[in-house]
C-alpha cells in the first residue's frame, strides 16, 4: 500500500494517513473488513522505508466508546 503511495504522490507531496493505534501490531473486527492497531513510530518508520518524511503527527487517545486514532503526515522526499 505504501508503495502505492510513493507511486501516485508527486515529489514534495503530502500524505496524511490516520489509524487506529496501539502497543503493537493487532487485528480487530470492524463492520467492513478486519482493521489493525499499529504502534506510531511502527507506521512512521514504515512510511520512512517508503520514502516518506514524517512532519507532524496528532494522537486521541481512546476514551472507553472509541478507539485510540492517530494521523501522520509526511511528505515524499525530503520537507
């Protein structure tokens, strides 16, 4: 997936992912498909591998009725 991204962002473009996080890599039941928690700096240091640059990066914390989410942004290449 992240391949696919590098692929269609132009250099200097902005990505911004969000996901549900967590201690590690995990699937859970969702109405649609299967989803996963994903450590932060797991899935920043994948976008990293895929050649993206991490700028920011925003967390809420789970609250008892939803789930902890995360957003990352990162540009391709270097900011």
């Amino acid at each position: 997936m992240l391949a696919e991204f590098r692929r269609v962002t132009a250099p200097g473009g902005t990505l911004v992912v969000g996901f549900v996080y967590g201690d590690d890599v995990s699937a859970f039941d969702h109405k649609v498909v299967t989803a996963y928690r994903w450590p932060v700096d797991e899935f920043s240091a994948r976008l990293a591998r895929a050649g993206f640059t991490e700028v920011d990066r925003q967390h809420r914390p789970g609250d008892g009725t939803q789930r902890p989410q995360a957003a990352i942004a990162a540009v391709l290449g270097e900011p």
